[in-house]
C-alpha cells in the first residue's frame, strides 16, 4: 500500500515525455551519487561504525531506491560522497554528486546555481543557554556567544543582534561539536544554531537549555542540479509518496529519537504530499 502511493507519483513523474541528463547517466550506471555533510547532526554525519548517517541521509536513501524502482533497474548503487560548506553546492555544479543530502536552507541565492526539490525540513534558528541564565537579547551584552561558520544561522544571528541593538561578541565555530565544547567550557554565554540541532547536542544535559523561541523559519530541501527539470520533478513525485506514505515522519522518529516535531514540521506532513 506504501510503495503503490509513492509508484502513482513517481508514474506522472515518468509520464512526461522529456529527458534528462542525470536521470540518464543514473539509468546507463546505475549508480546515484548523493552528497553528505559529515558535521551536521543530526541531519547528516558520520557515525561510531564510519556510515552516513542522520535524518537527510536516511531520507535520500529511501528516495533512491523509490527512484531505482521508477527507473526499472534491478537495483541501484548508492554512493555516498563527502562535502563541506565550503563545497557542498559546487559539487552539484560541477557534476560530482547528484543529490546534496546535508542540511540545506532553501535560499534565492543558493539558488542561482542550484534548484532544489520539494521541503523536506522545516526548521528555523534558536538558542542555548545555561540553566537558568536570562532569556534575553539585553543580557547578552558585552558576552560571546557561539554559532557555526558559513550558515545562514550566523546571517540569522548577526541581523538579530544588530535589529535588537545586542553588543555581543560574535565567535564562530568550524563544527557544532566545538561549539558545544565552548559551551561545555564556560567560554560562552549562548550558541546558536537549527532548533533540531540544538536539541541534539543537548541530549537533556541539565546544564543547557534550548530555547523554544524561534528566530527564523527555514524551509530545507534536497539541492539537486539547476536546470534539470525533469530529475527534479521525479524527485519531488517520490517525495511527495514518501510524505503520503507516512515515511517521512518514520524517518523523523528513528534518526530523532526524543525529539518532538514541531509545529511547522508537522504541518509540513500535511502540505508534503501532491496529488498524484
């Protein structure tokens, strides 16, 4: 009953008599090549055994192989390849992975050089803080607080600090895992980041709270190549079945365990699935 949902869209996706040069290069191979980030739990790391892992990762598995089915191949190879923040959307310009399967805000910018499919997150930018301390842009005064380089957080945190007239230092990390570490130290007053990831890393550590106050909503989608229409409209047809499926929010539970969706994730499940 699952897979039929998802085989009915991607069906209309198939229906459309046009080609497509990853798709193509996907069939002749049959191997998909999909980008992973390494640092970003929960959404998309390396685990204890060395494997992809984390929420994207698992999602673009499952799209695969919906997309291995839709293409008739006996089955498909799925290559995970590393990226950075630093490379993570040029490798799709250039042709090294078919799929960014990390944690990527869907931006106007991003997208003069990407396209991307469907939302398949919805998160927005928070705040940890220690136990107790004042929740408070005033009380970050003449503080140092943390986030991760090269995100669309730190753009987040800069305009906020700057529309609410906060004088905080701002110290940039190369990991969440460094930053957290600061925090750990005494080294900061508060770090930024996704709610998700936040959440994450404090794994109920008493010490730390995560703020439920929301200083952005970012919708996340999967960055795949700008131009090929038809790859993304197959994309989006399997995306649209694994939402109608009830798969996506399987995938939320098993690779968030303690994580509640909230409430724009939830209304995501609603609004995920297109007719097919």
């Amino acid at each position: 009953m699952l897979r039929s949902f998802i085989t009915a869209c991607l069906l209309g996706a198939l229906a459309v008599p046009a080609t497509s040069q990853t798709l193509d290069r996907i069939k002749a191979e049959g191997e998909i090549r999909l980008g992973y980030r390494q640092d970003a739990e929960p959404m998309s790391y390396v685990d204890e055994a060395g494997l992809p892992a984390g929420y994207t990762v698992t999602l673009c598995g499952e799209l695969a192989r919906a997309l291995g089915r839709a293409l008739e191949l006996d089955e498909i190879e799925i290559k995970f390849v590393p990226v950075d923040t630093s490379n993570r959307f040029a490798k799709i310009v250039n042709g090294e992975i078919d799929l960014l399967c990390g944690a990527a805000s869907i931006t106007m910018s991003r997208r003069e050089f990407v396209d991307f499919s469907i939302p398949v997150f919805v998160d927005g930018t928070a705040v940890m803080l220690p136990t107790g301390a004042q929740a408070s842009f005033s009380a970050l005064n003449g503080q140092k607080v943390g986030v991760r380089a090269g995100t669309t957080t730190q753009e987040a945190l800069t305009n906020t600090l700057s529309d609410t007239g906060t004088d905080a230092e701002v110290v940039t990390f190369d990991s969440h895992s460094d930053g957290m570490a600061a925090m750990e130290n005494g080294d900061l007053a508060a770090y930024f980041a996704d709610q998700s990831i936040l959440l994450y890393l404090n794994k109920g550590n008493q010490d730390f709270m995560v703020m439920d106050r929301l200083l952005t909503i970012e919708k996340q989608g999967l960055a795949l190549p700008r131009g090929d229409t038809e790859f993304r409209f197959m994309v989006d047809g399997a995306l649209s079945g694994m939402y109608g499926a009830g798969i996506m929010g399987r995938i939320f539970r098993e690779t968030l365990p303690g994580v509640e969706p909230g409430e724009a994730m939830l209304w995501l499940y609603r609004l995920g699935p297109i007719l097919p």
